[in-house]
C-alpha cells in the first residue's frame, strides 16, 4: 500500500510540473492500465500485475493534478469572458479588510451567469468595493451584486511574491471589483465576532491573540510579521501543527474523563473494558480539533494538522499500528488527493519537512537519554540545520538565532497564551464578554515582554543571515537529504563531516559580487521602475505607480527586489511627476530616510548638462533644458515652461566602460525632435523605449541617432494602452532591432562587464506554466 501512495504522490508532483496539455490523455492510459490490472491473472504475471499497479496510482496522481488544474482555468475563463458587469449571488467567506477607499473579501459564487457547477465546488473570488461600501459587512452573509470581473496577475521579479500562485492555493479564480449590492441574508458568525473583539484590544497584543485564536493575521501591522519572521517564529502565528496538536492533546484527555464518567454510569466494569475508553476519546479529541479548525475557517496550515491528527486517530481508533514515516506518507497522500495543489504550496514542504526532522530526532537519539531540555535544543539545532536550506531558497535568509528564540518563546506560547487565548475565545462563544477579556488580558501579558524582546533580536546585524551570492538549490537539497538519512549516531557524525565538502562545492559555484553592471527592468505593470546595479550598490530610476488607498509597488516589488539582490540604495531619479513613476515616493522616502533624491518633485530638479560619476558609471542628463521649479524633498512642483509632464522627462544617458545606456522617461515626438536637433542623441547598446512604448514616441530621429542594439519595453496589461503600439514595434522592425517587454517576460535584465552585454529573462519559461492562465 505504501508503495502505491508513494507512486500516487509522486504523479501529482508529475501533473503539477510537467503542467500536461491534455488530461484525457493521462485519464485513457489511467484507464488503460486499470483495465491491464483487472484483466491479469493473481497467479500469471504477479510482477507485471504489481507493476502497473503501480504506473495506475502515478497516473491516478496526474489526472487528479490536471483535473484541478483545468478546472480552475475553466472556471476563470468562464467569469472573465464578459467585460460587462455580472450579476451574482455570493456568500461572504472571510473577514472582510478594509482599507481607506474600500473593502476586500473573499466570496464563494453561488448563483452567476452562464456559471457552471461541478463537482469540484463552486468559484471563489477576491471582492474589492470601492466607494460607498457597507459598513456592516460580515462573514456569513449573502449578497446580490453587480460586479466586473478580471483574472488575476503576477508581478515577476526576483523577491515578488507569486501572487497567482497564492490566489491558486486559497482557491481564487479572479477578482472582482463590486459596483453595485443588496443584502440577501444577514448573519454574523462566531468568528467574525471574536476577530472583531479582538482588533479593539487595548494596545497591539490582540492582533497576536487574533492569529492564535481564529487564524486572522491581518490584524497585525507589518513590523510585527517582520520581527517574528526575522525570529523564526512566524510558524508560531499560523495554526498548525503545533496549535492543533495541543489541542487535540487537551481534547483527548478532556475526553477520557467525559467518556470515562459517562460509561461509567451506563456500563458495567466489564462492558466499560469492550468499549474501550481510548478509542472513544480519540473520537471526542477529533471533534474538539475539527472545531478549532472551524474556528481557523479551515485555513491552509490548519488543514494540513488536521488531515495528520486525523489519519493518526483512525489508525488508533482502528488498532492499526503505523511507523512515523507511514504517518507522513499517508498524511501527504490524503492530504494531496483532497487539495493537489498543495504540492506547490511552500508552507506544505516546511511543514513535511519539520516531521521528517522531529521523527528522525527522535528516532536518532531515541537511546541517548538526557534531560528534556537537552533533547529541545538538539531538536532545535536540527531545524537550523534542515529548513536553514528551505529558508535560504524561498526568504532569501536565516534566521540564526530561531533555535534560542524558539526555544525561550514556544513554551510560553504553548502553555500561557494559547491555553488563556482558547479559553477566552470559548467564553467570548458564549457571550461571556467580561470574563473574556479578563481571559484575554492574562494572556497577553506575556506578550509585554516578548514583543521588545523579539524586536531587538531581529534588530541584531548577524541574526537575520542573507548570503552575498545565490546558492544551487539541488546542493541544499542534498545536504538535507543527507541529514535526513536514517542512519544512526555514530555514523550520523560521518555523514556530517562528508557534507562539508558538499556546503565547500555550494558556496564555490555560486555567484559571489563582482563588477558586473547590471540594469533590470522591472515588471511593475503599466509603470516604471528600473535599478542600475554594480557591486552591491543600487540606483533607482523611477518608484513605479501608487494608489489613493495606499498600495504601492514600491513596497510590493522594489522593495523586496533590492532585499532580495542584497543591495543598498543609495539614490532615487524620478523621471517626471506622473504617478505611474513617481507613485513610490512617500513609501521610499520612509523607508530609506538617507538615500539621495533627484528629479522631479524633488529638491535637485533635472537639468540639461548636469553630469556625475557613481559606482564607476558616468552619467548625464540631455534633457530638460531647464528643470522644474525647486521644491522641498520629495514634494510636489510645477513644470517649468510650456513643456507637458512627458516631455519634461528627465533623459538620462549612463556609461559603463564601453557599454552605454539610454533612460529617456516618457518623451514624446517633440521632445525627441528638439533633443535630436539641439544636441542629438548619443549611439547606445542599450535603449529604455520612451514612453511605455506608445505611437507618440521612438521617432525616427531617435532611433537612427541612438542606433540601439537592445530595446527594453516596461509596459503591462491595459486594455486603455495597448502598449507597445503596433506603429512603434514596427519602427524597431524595420531598424532590425531586437526589442523585449516586460508585459511578455516579466523582469527584464541586462549585464555587462563594460565590453559584451547579456539579456537574462529569469521568468521566461515559468510564466508559461500550466498553474497559471493561459494568457499569463
């Protein structure tokens, strides 16, 4: 059996990867050697019979991947093949957030137009109202709206979240942006409830006893997730394992004196002894954990420690004995025949990856002995050393002291907060308001001091560990298999010592900091953000756009693109004052209180003939010819002259060695004509097209002056735009150019020694995976 789940786990890693064109083909071969199988004879071929048993559940695996896969993509095609508004009927499935210009929730489409229902359940979407959105709404109720539709995007840069895969794994088809309502059906459940008591908490402590009680981590403010993630601790805040286990615990010997009393009472001794008292608790403990799960609204993490306290309590409730490792496999087979994508899901891998590191502690050291205290720090060294490589791969970091702050916080959290934080939740149920808070006030006592205390430790310079150069994820993933292997101590410490010139291999072959000029463009939409990198040091051309509701790309994508490469930004040009490049300002100016302003809105206005050298790169502005107005930094200004807010770009021309770079912002044909006859335009290696692009800019004048060899284009999807126009594209055509953009390939980077340049396209062939839309 065991075999079978392993082939079974391993097809829906196949269909998830390989990302199948047709899944009628892996259903006929599925078919074809079930057919195989029932028509083998026991005693004919026993081997060849267990063979395709095999090949059957790896192809059962693939065809549950793909038929989860393309039945999401029928349900987006489905919702946004209409560009006009759609009536719908839509239950209120989380918490609503709200924000300064509307409210975001999450919505399960019951009825809808021309919407089909199957057996995978009905379409989940992402709700935005803007404007005058009900202040009264809730979890649990049920609404008719007119909404318009629209798939969801990535943003692909090195350090972007993978927004559609996070849509994907919490079951979101597209979004939807609401115009219009009425109420259905009122209701305000128990979650909502507590969530809402909570976020009136005195001081910022509830939004932690929010995250432990109902799962709700919106509540917390962006600091608080950084210094529990810089801890190591942000496992801690999501409801999982830990959590579950601890309840489940509680619930299992709470159970055994309910279950103990009541049979007591029915039964005599020797009937009390059939019924066994433990199997009967194990079923009373899965209730209490299928409740708090309730509680979590069935959240990802809590899904997870249910299915695996689940599996165990049938097992014991069954009186069938399993080894830890045949827990992990069939908690990982059920758990990907119930949700395929999971596999993808990178909470999935850290948590299989923190049971196979418990069990084989346990396992490894199972006759050392030792003090409780001792085994908590081998268990914590342990997780250094395995999820180090996980960490290193999806964070980007380590953090180097998790096994000391786990080891102070986790018992506090385990047997103080959690216990007060439950306990104040199951009386806030019962409308127990006061003694709630008192419940809750205890609780958060502990929280006075660990929340100073986790922020100076994530603070600390060498705690939050971010290696200078990219390691090979195949060598990290050896060094885990290697201290996975089970094998004991002693030659445990053999296996140890021969990794070390694996980890030597790793660290020569990656990529240290050299010289090299880098330029990215990157993928922000219709907007504009580019960093010019060498040695560790940075320059941003344009802060991409913000929103009146506070959203900015600044700190969704520059900013975790610099942490990502490592890089120290020391100043900031803005090419002009559109809020496509100057959106990110106000957020960076905060963010980076000490970097260096240029251009428009700020106090060192463009001008024609300013010049410098940075980091060995030499720079020149050609363009204004006279600057904005001085303002405070950064703050708003007038364009000097009659020049529109693209023409008074800011023409930036950089030069590395021999390789040479073209920024001309947003100009259009005037300024371009002007330039070219005042000035002219220098030949370049390398041209950022004007203007996203469009048909009122990269006139002949600049193209046959400039001579590029390589166009980048930073445009996006947008049905106003269309850029880039077909005029312009057809300009480049017929220059034989070669031209690149974002639109179509996400981060776009350029290197070069300062004599030879490559384009990289990191995100070319994963956009095209079959996780994602067709048109993505």
């Amino acid at each position: 059996m065991d075999r079978c789940l392993i082939m079974f786990v391993l097809g829906v890693g196949l269909g998830l990867r390989t990302a199948a064109e047709s899944p009628y083909l892996s259903m006929g071969l599925t078919l074809l050697f079930a057919l195989l199988v029932t028509l083998l004879p026991p005693t004919a071929v026993p081997r060849a019979r267990t063979v395709a048993t095999l090949v059957t559940f790896l192809f059962c695996g693939i065809t549950v991947a793909t038929a989860n896969i393309n039945w999401q993509h029928h349900q987006q095609q489905q919702l946004t093949q209409f560009e006009s508004l759609q009536p719908m009927t839509v239950v209120v499935t989380s918490l609503p957030v709200k924000f300064n210009t509307h409210i975001r929730f999450v919505g399960k489409v019951i009825r809808g137009h021309s919407l089909d229902k199957g057996f995978l359940g009905a379409p989940r979407l992402r709700f935005s109202w803007y404007g005058k959105a009900p202040q009264h709404l809730q979890l649990g109720q049920l609404w008719q709206l007119n909404v318009k539709v629209k798939p969801a995007r990535n943003y692909w840069n090195w350090g972007s979240t993978d927004y559609l895969l996070r849509l994907s794994r919490q079951g979101i088809t597209a979004l939807a942006t609401v115009q219009s309502g009425q109420l259905q059906q009122a209701g305000k459940p128990v979650r909502a409830r507590i969530a809402e008591r909570l976020a009136q908490h005195p001081d910022q402590q509830g939004a932690i006893l929010a995250a432990l009680s109902v799962g709700v981590r919106h509540l917390m403010s962006a600091e608080q997730r950084r210094h529990w993630q810089y801890n190591g601790l942000t496992h801690a805040l999501a409801i999982s394992g830990l959590h579950l286990s601890l309840v489940a615990w509680a619930g299992l010997l709470l159970g055994r004196v309910i279950v103990s009393r009541v049979l007591s009472w029915r039964c005599k001794a020797g009937q009390l002894e059939q019924l066994s008292v433990q199997r009967l608790s194990f079923l009373f403990a899965l209730l209490v954990a299928f409740g708090y799960a309730w509680l979590a609204d069935f959240a990802i993490a809590t899904v997870r420690a249910l299915i695996m306290f689940t599996v165990l309590g049938l097992h014991q409730i069954l009186a069938l004995r399993i080894s830890p490792w045949q827990l992990v496999l069939r908690t990982v087979a059920v758990l990907l025949l119930i949700d395929p994508l999971a596999w993808l899901d990178v909470g999935f891998w850290l948590s299989v990856s923190a049971l196979l590191t418990i069990f084989t502690t346990i396992w490894r050291w199972q006759q050392a002995g030792g003090a409780g205290l001792v085994s908590l720090v081998r268990l914590q060294l342990m997780f250094l050393i395995i999820m180090a490589p996980l960490s290193l791969h999806w964070f980007g970091g380590i953090s180097l002291l998790a096994p000391l702050v786990n080891l102070l916080v986790l018992p506090v959290i385990s047997l103080w907060l959690l216990p007060l934080a439950l306990s104040g939740t199951l009386a806030e149920i019962f409308y127990a308001h006061q003694f709630a808070d008192n419940l809750w006030f205890l609780a958060s006592l502990p929280l006075q001091v660990i929340a100073p205390f986790l922020k100076f430790t994530a603070a600390l310079d060498f705690n939050w560990w971010q290696p200078q150069m990219d390691i090979p994820l195949t060598t990290l993933v050896l060094v885990m298999v290697l201290t996975l292997l089970p094998i004991g101590r002693v030659f445990y410490k053999w296996v140890l010592l021969g990794s070390l010139p694996l980890v030597s291999y790793a660290f020569s072959v990656s990529h240290p900091r050299d010289q090299t000029f880098y330029l990215h463009v990157l993928d922000v939409g219709q907007s504009q953000a580019v960093v010019i990198e060498r040695a560790g040091r940075a320059w941003l051309i344009d802060t991409a756009i913000g929103y009146n509701s506070g959203y900015s790309l600044a700190a969704s994508v520059i900013e975790p693109f610099l942490q990502a490469r490592q890089l120290q930004l020391e100043a900031v040009w803005v090419s002009h004052k559109d809020r496509d490049h100057s959106g990110g300002m106000e957020y960076l100016a905060q963010r980076y209180p000490d970097i260096l302003w240029f251009g428009a809105l700020t106090s060192q206005p463009c001008r024609q003939g300013m010049e410098g050298s940075w980091n060995g790169i030499q720079w020149t502005v050609l363009w204004p010819e006279v600057g904005p107005e001085v303002g405070p930094k950064p703050g708003p200004s007038q364009q000097a002259g009659s020049l529109s807010s693209n023409n008074a770009s800011c023409v930036l021309y950089l030069r590395y060695k021999n390789f040479t770079v073209l920024l001309p912002g947003d100009i259009e044909f005037s300024a371009e004509r002007e330039i070219a006859e005042s000035l002219g335009f220098p030949a370049v290696d390398l041209l950022l097209a004007p203007h996203h692009g469009s048909r009122t800019s990269s006139g002949w004048l600049l193209l046959k002056q400039a001579q590029p060899s390589l166009i980048l284009i930073s445009n996006g999807d947008h049905k106003g735009y269309n850029f880039p126009h077909q005029s312009t594209t057809n300009r480049y055509r017929q220059m034989q150019r070669s031209w690149f953009s974002s639109k179509d390939y996400g981060q776009l980077s350029v290197a070069s020694n300062g004599y030879q340049w490559r384009l990289l396209l990191p995100f070319e062939e994963k956009r095209g995976r079959l996780i994602y839309r067709d048109d993505d």
